[in-house]
C-alpha cells in the first residue's frame, strides 16, 4: 500500500486524503466480529448518558489480535509512514459509534489541541487513519471536513473549565468558536466523506472537522487509529492511561495482513 505522489500531494493540500474500499468486505466483517468481542466492562468503554449505549471504545488493538494486526498491516502502516515521515507507534486507537436516530452531534474541532493540552505532546507529526466499518453517507453523520484548515496550525490551548472527564476529551471540551469555523469555512469550504465500508481516511491532526447527528435507523461505526512520530513523544509527568495513550512507543513493523 503506497501513496503515489498525486495522492500525497492531494493530502499535503487538503489535510485529508480518502481512500475507497482498502478493505474487503470479509475483512471489514472480521473487524466487526472482533468489536463485539471486546465486550469487557471498564472505562475504555464510553456510554451515551442517558441510553447507555455505546458510542466510544478505546485500546482495542491491546486486547484483540485482528487490531494488533490491522494497525500493522500495510494497508495503514505504510500510508502513516509515509505521511508522518519516519518510524510511528500507535498513540491511539478507538472505535466511535453513533447509535441509530441519534441525538450527538461531534463539534468542530482540532484533534491536535486535546493531545497538546493532555498529553503535552510537543507536535502535530501524527496522523489519524479512520476506517469506515459502515458505509458512510449523507444520513448517518460523515466526517465533515474543512479543507486546507490544518495550514492554519492551532486555533484554541485550552479546554473547557466544564469538562466531564479529566482524562478523555470529548470534543466539545475543545469545541472551536463559531466564527472562527464561519471564517474557515468561507474561504476553504466545506468536504463530507461519503464512501463504501472498507474505505480509509488518511486526516491530519490539525484539519478542523466535525459530524452531524446519525439521521439514518442503523449505526455508523468508525475506527480511527492515530499515528505518532517515535521521536515525538508526549512530556507530561503523567500519563494518561495506555488505554488512551499508548505507551509502547517501539516502532511498529508491517507483516502480512491476515484475517483472524
């Protein structure tokens, strides 16, 4: 799995890159067994308040072999290499949900800055790859992306005072002002992912992006593991949980997809 130059380029431009059917419908249905699977409880698993339905689970690829694979496999690992430039490691791994009729929209924001204020990671040499586990489409809450905005570099250091957790950041807590996202958009527009299940998308840390609310009567799952340079490791006294910081920062090498 090589980016052709084009293709880094078209990343390097917009600050997000997709690619359409990486996997195989076989694959993608081996990833989705293996989800129901890490059904254990504890705070990797994020619940919806109110339906104590799932919406987040984190650190999968340290519980379940098909995720230790997949974020070895080429299909990732080489795109992340390439892009990031150099030996990476998995700094996060998570499964977002969005139950079907849903409510939760995912504000506008930075991924960049809730590392930078958490994690104290000194810069953005990351890069998130989300594979689509569902199709995505204009009903079920796509990513919407504002193109060219990662040029921009951070736009907000700090966190909401009213945040519920200390330890995960849900968007909202760095949800970026109105305006500012009003301003973005009027001079670089606004990109949703609309593509098959099996698909990835290659997204910098510092791209302002968001989600509607999942319209649609089924869920939308989507799993994005993020990318970190070995020489770019977070400086805080202290760490947040492996779970949501993966703290086996040896560089990660590539065998041979294989479905389990």
């Amino acid at each position: 799995m090589r980016l052709t130059d084009q293709q880094i380029r078209s990343y390097e431009s917009d600050g997000f890159l997709v690619l359409e059917s990486v996997f195989n419908e076989y694959e993608v249905a081996s990833l989705l067994d293996a989800m129901d699977t890490d059904d254990a409880e504890g705070p990797h698993r994020i619940l919806d308040a109110e339906a104590n339905e799932l919406v987040a689970l984190y650190g999968s690829h340290q519980r379940i072999d098909v995720f230790a694979d997949l974020v070895r496999s080429p299909q990732l690992l080489h795109p992340a290499r390439t892009l990031v430039g150099g030996d990476v490691y998995v700094y996060q791994f998570k499964i977002n949900v969005k139950p079907a009729f849903g409510k939760d929209r995912v504000s506008w924001h930075q991924d960049y800055t809730a590392w930078k204020i958490a994690d104290w990671l000194p810069s953005a040499r990351l890069v998130n790859a989300a594979l689509l586990l569902d199709e995505a489409t204009e009903f079920n809450g796509p990513l919407i992306f504002v193109p060219g905005s990662h040029q921009t570099g951070s736009l907000r250091d700090k966190r909401d005072k009213a945040s519920a957790s200390e330890l995960h950041l849900d968007p909202e807590d760095i949800a970026l002002q109105p305006q500012n996202v009003a301003h973005l958009v009027d001079k670089f527009g606004m990109r949703s992912v609309q593509a098959p299940a099996g698909s990835v998308v290659l997204f910098s840390p510092e791209i302002v992006h968001g989600s509607a609310p999942n319209m649609s009567p089924t869920r939308r799952r989507l799993l994005i593991a993020t990318y970190n340079s070995c020489s770019n490791l977070p400086r805080t006294a202290e760490p947040r949980a492996s779970y949501l910081v993966g703290d086996d920062v040896r560089p990660l090498e590539s065998p041979v997809w294989s479905q389990k």
